[in-house]
C-alpha cells in the first residue's frame, strides 16, 4: 500500500492527501463504513452567547469598566 501512495505523490504532488489520512480512511472502511462524510454530532451552536451577555459587555466598555472592577 505504501508504494501506491509514494507513486500517487509522485503523480499529483502536495494535491494528494497525507498518509495518515488515507490510513484512517482504510480503517473507516475496514469498520464497514462506505462513504467519507461526517456523521451528523450534537453540538453547542456557534450562535450560543445570548444577546442579553453581549450587551451587557458593551455596556461595560461604553462605561470604561476594568478588569478589576468586573
């Protein structure tokens, strides 16, 4: 396997994927997974911070409030 990888570098150069990555692709697939995509994970949303917090911390900037004093 590793000498088709070398000769794949050597074909497409720094446009192929890294070794680790087709070794934990060959896993995934020996685990009986057929497809690449990402399962679907539950996750904190990005947009979490309510608007009441960040008010709040323009609040204190407007008002100069220090570190200390937070």
């Amino acid at each position: 396997m590793l000498s088709v990888i070398l000769r794949v570098r050597l074909a497409f150069h720094d446009e192929t994927s890294s070794l680790t990555t087709v070794y934990n692709w060959f896993n995934e697939f020996q685990r009986g997974h057929t497809n690449l995509i990402d399962d679907v994970r539950e996750r904190r949303p990005s947009t979490a911070t309510p608007e009441d917090n960040i008010s709040a911390v323009w609040l204190m900037i407007a008002k100069r409030v220090t570190c200390q004093q937070i």
